[in-house]
C-alpha cells in the first residue's frame, strides 16, 4: 500500500507528499513494528526483506531531503506572506469609519437640529 502512494506521489513529483509518507514508512519499519510482541516470531527471510526495503527507502529519502526542505520553505513563506497580507488587511479595514463621512455626519446634525 505504501509502495503504491509513494508511486503515485512520484508520479505527480509530489515531493512533500512522498517524503513525508517515505518518513512515515521508515518510522513504522523502524520504531513501531520492532515493538510488537509478534515481531520476533517473523522468519529471519522476512525481517531481512524489511530491512532492505527501508535501507532503499532511506537512500531515496536522504535523496529527496534537500528538495523537500526547499519546497517545505517555500510552503512556509507563502504562507507567512499570506498571513501577513491578511493581518495588514484587517488593520486598514479596522479603523475606517464607516457612513462617517462629512456629508453624512453634517446631514445628520443638520436634521436634529431642525
């Protein structure tokens, strides 16, 4: 199942998306599988296969790093100038009168008094 993300991610050169699902995979691999209390009953052919397949997701992944830490800053950025074009949006929006303007304001004082 991963194989076939990956692919696709690869496919589409998606490259966050199938560095973070190779990180996912390796994490699995690594970390959580081990853990199992069935882990050790696996035939040594099958632990040995694992290996290999995450000694190849590693090199792709050490691969991928560079432009993934590009595109990932790239994300960051887009997003920090968005944030700040929305936050610079709301201030020029917060403190304009609305319907205060002369014409208006006199009119109305001009029709209390009368």
């Amino acid at each position: 199942m991963v194989y076939l993300q990956a692919n696709i991610h690869r496919g589409e050169k998606n490259i966050i998306d199938l560095y973070i699902i190779l990180l996912r995979y390796s994490s699995l691999v690594t970390e959580t599988i081990p853990s199992h209390r069935d882990y050790q009953a696996l035939h040594p052919k099958e632990r040995a296969l694992s290996k290999t397949h995450l000694l190849a997701v590693l090199d792709e992944l050490e691969g991928l790093k560079p432009e993934f830490q590009r595109q990932f800053q790239g994300i960051g950025e887009v997003q920090v100038t968005a944030q700040h074009y929305q936050l610079n949006n709301k201030e020029n929006h917060r403190y304009r009168p609305v319907g205060n303007s002369p014409s208006t304001s006199n009119k109305a004082s001009s029709d209390y008094d009368n």
